[in-house]
C-alpha cells in the first residue's frame, strides 16, 4: 500500500508541474525527495482531518477515537516492563514467535514438498491434484478445529500460519522448477551431470526469483494468521489484546495494537526484501521486483 | 599460454581418418507410423583435429546429429563411433557450444567458465588458472568477476567457448553458435574460432545456415537436406590456413560456396 501511495504520484508530478525547467539529472532527484515530504505531507494531512473531524463532529469515541488518542494509547502500550501481561511487548514476542514458527514451517514444508515433486515426475501426477484442491479451501475457516484441536497454546497458532504459508510456497516453487530454461539443463546433461548436480547449478537457482514471490506472499499471510488464530482462542498475543481492547469498548487500544501489527508486517516483508536482494543480485532491480509482483 | 592449448595443431589433420565413425545412422522422432525422419542413413568419418561444419535449411535434422554426438539423444538405429567407442549416453571428453551463450545469470563470468570443473569433479585451483587462460585466449581478460549480463552478445559466447574448453574436450560440437550475433561480430568470431582450433588442436564440428562461414571454417562441408535428413555431399575445402577475411575472395571459395548453393537451389525454404 505505501509502495503504490508513492509511486502514483512519481508519474503524475511532471505532468503537474510542466512549465519548471530544469536539466535532467537534478530535477529526478529533486522530484524524488520532493516526493517523500508531499507523500508525508499527504500522511499528515489526512491524519489531521481525522483528529479535527472527530473532536469537531464529537464522533463517540468507541466508535472512532481522533489520533492523539491512539497515540497516548500505543505509548502506554509501549511504556510497560517487557513482562507485563497487559503490555505490547509481552503479547507482541509471543505473536513474534508464532509468526517466525509458522512461517519457518509452512515455508519449509511447501518447499521441501516443491523440491520433492520436482525431482519426482510421478509424485507431481499424485500429489497435482489435491494440491490444487487444498488450495482452494479456505484455511482461515479451519482455524477453530485446529484450535480444539491443539487447545489455547501457541502450537495452534503455529500450525495455523504454517496451513496459510504453505501453500504459497509450493505452488511458487513448483512452477519455479518447472519454469527452468530447457538450454540449461542441456548444459548441465552434456557434461554428464547426475540429477542432483542439475538441481544444483541450475534448477534451484533459477527457481529461486519463484520460490520468492511464494515467501513475500507467505509472511503477509503470517500475520493474517496470528490473529485470526488468537482471535479464534489464544491466551496471549496481539490478537487477543485487540479482543480484550474491544471487549471494553477501548478502541483507540485496538487501533494501537493494528499500529503495532501493522510494524511487524512492515519489518517482515522488508527485512526479506532485503535477503531477497542480497540472494538474487544478479537480476535487475526493476525486474526481480516484477517477478515478485507477478 | 601453450599450457592451454595441448597437442598443437598440424596444417593438415593429421590423426586417425576414423576418428568419429556414423554409420547408418537414423532417427525417428514419434510413433513410428506418423513420426518424424529426422535423420535418414547417414554415413559419414570425421578425422582427428579436423573442422567440420554442417550446413542445410532447418529441419534437416543437423542438430539431431550433433546432439546424437553429444549422447544428448539417443537413437536406435545405425552406429555411433567415437574414437572406436560407440557413443551412448553423454560424455565427459566432449565440449558443447549452443546457439545461445546459456552463462547462468548468478554466476560471474569466471565461475561460469568454471562450472565443467565443478560438475566433472575436476581440481578447481588447477580449473581456476586455466579458467583465466582461456579467457584470456578469448580476449576476456578482466571481465572474470562480471556477470554475464554485463557483457555484450559477442563477448557472451566467447565466454561460452572458453566454458566449453575448461575441461580440455577432445572434441568440441556447435550449435550454430554465432547464429544470434550480427554480421560483424560474427566475422570477427570466425577468425578467433579458427584461431582458437588452430592452437588447440580439437576435433571441431560446427553447424551453420551461412554456406560462406561453413566455408570459411571447415575442412569438410557436409551439406544436408530436410525430409527426411540426409546427408547429401561432402565437399573438401582446401583453402590454406591460417584463412584470412580475404580468402572470401579467392576463386575456390566462390565454387566451394556455388557448389553448396546449387544444391540448395530447389529448395525455397533454404534461409
């Protein structure tokens, strides 16, 4: 959402300012910072509107509290010993944990399933079908039983995330391995390479633009399922601070845990853009980047 | 340099006429009622340290041959012979050379030379020095850490050449190699090749759609037709070595070069 707010306006700003000359080097960077600060500008703008609306209108604030509240609430959440059970950070490292887990598990299963079923031809004929079938099954709805099934705990939730990570990260690298230019491989074959060779230098590297787009699809998807996993039945988490806010009509506390939950996604997807970059630096930015949008 | 380059090259082939031996080769590609005749009987020897090149229109089924060469496809009928052996399956003692460069895009330019040396299990400090002589044979020194990307079409398969010598092959098949290069670049990549077989000695079959560089390179031409692939002739070219862009102009080339094209003459889909 932050990637797109940004860049709509990079298109339509000379178009807004038609009649300014300058050389071509200076004005790109000049329009680029300009950019950042009317971009924050914009932020600014509509967060004041929303402070100002709701004290003017004297909208109820269970219903929709004006920001300043929002921000005495995240600092109070904030503002706490790191073991305080009514704390973000006490919650927050637990829904961390669940994430990581379940991340680590769905991703790792889908692409040891992707990996498998690459190499074994009659595996993908036995497994295609139902993996398609699944697919479509949505996995959120199956978070109650998963939570009758493995109780409050974070186990649940891990088993959760890792249902929504999966699938993402098979599918990917399934068409990931599938995709590898046929050349290569014969390389590989005229030089007598054994089958484990080719998935090394070839199959599994060019695979690898795939399998992360799967991962960028599967770490949003973890947050999703943290809380709705801690919304079905947890003990601790954001998610249950949000139910517990609610539960007392505390709404600027629910806005204030989105803020946080919000952070975590943020860092997530950056903090892989960044392996993402570091991994497949041979591709050009522009197009590793559509890659991952496709 | 000479390190690189072993068993230096005589003015003629001097080795075993027999060297590889294809004798009633053919393949069918499908069932065998409606299927493809990709190669139909083909007889034909290669002698050691010779340059052959194979021309015909597409769909003559010249690169059939050569990936039956390579052991890339299998066939079942007829014989294969190399160096007395008859070839199944890939081997270790053969160089390829496609109509792409195929330098995987992650690796730089050095490990993509370096990655016979890897696959085969070969000593890869010893790889690694001969890695930077052939690309210096190549003309690529300095661009051993720059990926693929960096370089420019002509300058990819030079690279791609280097690659498919690291393993010191005894013979070293091409796929039309220079066929996505312009008219220029590709002159320029003939004399270097010839160059490069010159000083190292290998058994080199080569496939082409230009009759002028099928010329210009081999010692041999085989000329094949399409439908199903046969091989038609097989025309001598004695031009000396080391050819020069001016051997174009010499009147056994021009006949050399009419002779091919007579035969192609009926055939419109001839490109």
């Amino acid at each position: 959402m932050t990637q797109f707010a940004i860049d709509t306006p990079a298109t339509a700003e000379p178009e807004a300012k038609p009649a300014r000359v300058v050389r071509a080097r200076p004005r790109r960077r000049h329009s680029l910072s300009s950019l950042r600060v009317q971009s924050a500008l914009l932020l600014l703008a509509l967060l004041a509107v929303w402070e100002f609306g709701t004290r003017y209108f004297q909208v109820p604030k269970h219903l929709l509290p004006p920001v300043s509240d929002i921000c005495v609430a995240l600092w109070n959440g904030l503002y706490t010993s790191p073991l305080a059970k009514d704390g973000y950070w006490y919650h927050g490292a637990i829904t961390l944990a669940e994430i990581f887990l379940g991340f680590a598990v769905g991703s790792g299963v889908g692409l040891t399933i992707g990996i498998l079923v690459s190499q074994l031809p009659r595996l993908e004929a036995l497994v295609a079908p139902y993996v398609a079938a699944l697919q479509s099954v949505p996995k959120v709805a199956l978070a109650p039983i998963v939570v009758v099934w493995l109780g409050f705990g974070i186990s649940s939730k891990v088993v959760i995330i890792s249902m929504l990570t999966f699938f993402p990260v098979l599918v990917t690298s399934i068409a990931g391995f599938k995709a590898v230019d046929a050349d290569r491989i014969d390389l590989l074959r005229s030089l007598s390479a054994t089958r484990w060779q080719i998935f090394r230098f070839t199959k599994f590297p060019s695979a690898l633009p795939y399998i992360f787009a799967g991962l960028n699809m599967a770490a949003a998807f973890s947050v999703v399922g943290a809380v709705v996993g801690e919304f079905v039945g947890a003990q601790a988490g954001l998610g249950v601070l949000i139910l517990q806010t609610e539960a007392q009509a505390d709404t600027a506390g629910s806005f204030a845990v989105m803020v946080v939950l919000s952070v975590i996604g943020i860092a997530l997807t950056s903090a892989l853009r960044r392996v993402q970059q570091r991994v497949l630096h041979w591709m050009p930015a522009d197009s590793s980047q559509r890659t991952v949008n496709a | 340099m000479s390190a690189v380059l072993e068993s230096p090259k005589a003015a003629t082939p001097a080795g075993r006429p027999d060297y590889i031996r294809v004798a009633g080769l053919s393949k069918r590609f499908g069932e065998d009622a409606s299927g493809v005749l990709a190669l139909d009987r083909i007889e034909c020897s290669i002698a050691q340290g010779s340059f052959v090149t194979i021309v015909g229109p597409s769909g003559c089924g010249k690169s059939t041959l050569l990936r039956i060469l390579a052991g890339l496809l299998d066939y079942e009928e007829g014989e294969v012979f190399l160096d007395g052996q008859p070839i199944r399956g890939t081997r270790r003692d053969v160089g390829m050379v496609f109509q792409s460069s195929i330098l995987l895009p992650w690796r730089s330019i050095l490990d993509n030379v370096m990655l016979p040396a890897q696959v085969l299990g070969l000593d890869l400090k010893k790889a690694r020095d001969r890695a930077m002589q052939l690309l210096h044979m190549v003309r690529l020194e300095g661009f051993e850490h720059k990926l693929p990307s960096q370089l420019s079409g002509g300058m990819q398969q030079r690279a791609s050449i280097a690659r498919a010598l690291l393993h010191d092959p005894k013979i070293l098949l091409m796929d039309e190699p220079f066929g996505a290069l312009d008219a220029m670049t590709r002159e320029r990549m003939n004399l270097e090749l010839q160059r490069i077989w010159m000083e190292s000695g290998k058994t080199v079959v080569l496939i082409t759609h230009s009759i002028p560089e099928a010329v210009f390179l081999g010692d041999q031409v085989f000329v094949m037709s399409p439908r199903p692939g046969t091989l038609e002739q097989v025309i001598r070219i004695d031009l000396p070595r080391p050819r020069g862009m001016q051997a174009m102009s010499d009147a056994g080339f021009a006949s050399a070069t009419a002779a091919i094209r007579e035969h192609f003459s009926h055939a419109a889909s001839f490109d």
